[in-house]
C-alpha cells in the first residue's frame, strides 16, 4: 500500500480502484507512512505553522432538513438564536483582540439574514478591519448574491459538498437537495474568484470506501483552497441519532490523503475530530492538517449551536482558549500563528 502513499506524494493520479484498495487495505504501516509523507508536504509549504480562524456562529436557524444535523429545521428542540448585526462586530473586536486575522462567519440557511443585511454586516466588518479575511459559510445562494458578497469584501466561502456520490447525497438528504445544483454553487464560488472551500464527512450514514473514493476523486478535480474533513457525529435530535460516529483512525488517514492530493490546501484539524479525540487537532497537524478554528460565537449561545453531540465550543476550541491551543501546538513542534495565511 506504500506504494499508492509514493505515487500521491509525486503527483501521480490514483484510479478509483486504487483509492477504494487504499482504503479498504489500510494497515497500521500505510497510515503510518501516510502521515509521515504529509506531514513532510506540509512543512514543506507552510513550515511548522498552523493557521487560526475566529470562527463566529451567528444564526442556527435553518431551512434545511439535512437527516445529519441538530440544527436542521425539523428540530423543535433547538433554542434558536440569532446574533445582530452589534453582536457580530463585538465578536470581531474580541477576535480582533485576541489577535484573529481571519473571521468566519457561519451559519444554518437562514433566510432572515437576506443578501442586503448580509451586506450591511460585511461592508461594515471590511471596514473595521481591512487587513483582515472575511470568510462566509452560509450556504447555497445564487450567483448574484455570491458576486455581491465578494464585491462587497469578502474573501473566502466555505460550503462543504458533503458527499461527492448523488445516491449517498439523496440518503442523508430530504428530497428538495440534490448535490448537482450545491456542485453548481461550488463552481460559481470559484469561477467569483473566491479562495473556496469544501469539504466531507467520514463516517456518515451509508457510506461506503466508494463514496470516499469519490470524494477524494472529486477533490483532486475541483482543487479546493480549502477542505474540511471531519467525522460524522450522530445528533440525539436528528434521524441519524442511533448511527455510529465516524472513525477517527480513518478521518486522520483522509487528510494526510487530502495533504498529498492538495499540497497547498488549507486543511482544518476540524471540532467534530476534537469532539471524538481529545488529541484530535494534535492527531490532525501530524497528519497534515494545519488550520484550527477557535470559536469566537458569544458564550451563551455556543451550546445553541449543536450540529452533533458533545460539540466542543469552549477549552480549546474557545478563541480565550489561544493561549492553550497555542501550548498544545507547540508541544508537538508547531506554532499557532495569527497570520492571514491566504491561499
Ligand atoms: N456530524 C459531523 N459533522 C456535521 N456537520 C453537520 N452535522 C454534522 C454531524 N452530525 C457538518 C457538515 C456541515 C458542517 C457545517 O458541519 O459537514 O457542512
């Protein structure tokens, strides 16, 4: 199986059998090897440095019924909130503070925050802090609005393809989504010119090594700037509730993959790997990840936004939290930078 690990780390393309086999064959060496090899490209580009975003959850409102999420809108057991647009800026300031040069913006599909407030928010955080990024991850919009949000400053857009194989898509899905037209919003993002991001789950619902060969596959097609790869996580609240969670083992072995495929990409060490590992985010930088995403999100709503169970918002994955994040970075040899680390 080393010898797949040398042919992605030369650049050489695999075929969907030779992914399935990787996956389906891995032994303790392989994965071994592949984190070495990745950890190698990574350092490489980016050095001992990983990159941190405040991340600011501002509206867990959502119109979608996605089978796998606690925020999704058949939940009735989810307090709903929404930051205003004063809350907002008083994140950025904290995360300013703090010493964040990357702002996320993330939310459910909320049809409350419609382009024009979108608009307000971003010109107004842009003209705060005009060094800083602006990332948006709010969903499936148009063109139109997409062109707008970019217009209007925004540097980077985040929207997760969740599955790159159709039928799987239609199963963790109600019938109204199909991954063509979120596919078409992936183009749209990148053709803007957006630095974008997408992403998958391991370990969800009916997935086969197929599907995450498909995933890799469709990957190595669209180039993301960006990629986040995290494990299912089952949600009490949700259809998927009684499914197991994703592996862990696995989702390490899918971003040294991700590393060696996309040597450049920024690649989290995601919550939900941080929610099932307490090491999870060291685990993830020694398999090549090299972005962490601390949340910015007022404190009394963290718990609000609960996309599975046990989802960490505070210790390390909490923006006052740096300080130990940066600790527990250096503590396997890499420095957590506050840098804009553009793509
Ligand atoms: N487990 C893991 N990840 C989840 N997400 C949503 N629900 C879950 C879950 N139950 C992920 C999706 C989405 C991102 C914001 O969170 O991939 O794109």
């Amino acid at each position: 199986m080393k010898i797949q690990i040398d042919k992605l780390f030369q650049n050489t393309i695999l075929q969907k059998e030779e992914w399935i086999l990787l996956l389906s064959n891995r032994d303790r060496e392989t994965i071994d090897y592949a984190f070495i090899k990745a950890r190698e490209v990574s350092i490489q580009h980016f050095g001992n440095k990983v990159f941190a975003r405040g991340l600011i959850e501002f509206t867990n409102y959502c119109k979608n019924n996605c089978f796998y999420c606690g925020i999704r809108a058949g939940n009735k057991r989810t307090l709903r909130y929404r930051l205003s647009k004063e809350d907002i800026l008083e994140c950025c300031r904290v995360g300013n503070e703090l010493g964040f040069r990357t702002f996320v913006l993330q939310g459910g599909e909320d049809p409350f925050f419609t382009d024009e407030k979108m608009l307000v928010i971003i010109s107004e955080i842009k003209n705060k802090y005009p060094d800083n990024a602006l990332t948006l991850s709010i969903g499936e919009r148009s063109y139109d609005s997409y062109l707008a949000f970019k217009n209007a400053g925004v540097d980077r857009y985040l929207l997760r393809h969740e599955t790159a194989n159709g039928e799987h898509y239609g199963k963790l899905h109600p019938n109204n989504l199909s991954n063509i037209p979120r596919k078409q919003c992936l183009n749209d993002l990148k053709n803007i010119g957006f630095q974008t991001g997408t992403g998958f789950m391991v370990g969800s619902p009916y997935q086969t090594k197929e599907n995450l060969a498909e995933d890799l596959m469709f990957i190595a097609e669209f180039k993301p700037q960006m990629l986040g790869v995290g494990p299912f996580i089952p949600h009490k609240d949700t259809p998927f509730s009684d499914f197991p969670a994703g592996n862990v083992e696995l989702t390490l072995f899918l971003l040294s993959l991700s590393r060696l495929l996309l040597p450049k990409v920024l690649l989290p060490a995601t919550t939900a790997l941080g929610t099932l590992d307490p090491k999870g985010r060291e685990k993830a930088v020694l398999a090549g990840a090299n972005v962490v995403m601390p949340n910015l999100s007022p404190l009394h709503v963290r718990e609000q936004y609960m996309l599975y169970n046990n989802k960490l918002a505070t210790g390390l994955e909490a923006a006052e939290g740096v300080a130990k994040l940066a600790e527990s970075m250096s503590n396997i040899g890499y420095e957590l930078v506050h840098e804009r680390g553009d793509y």
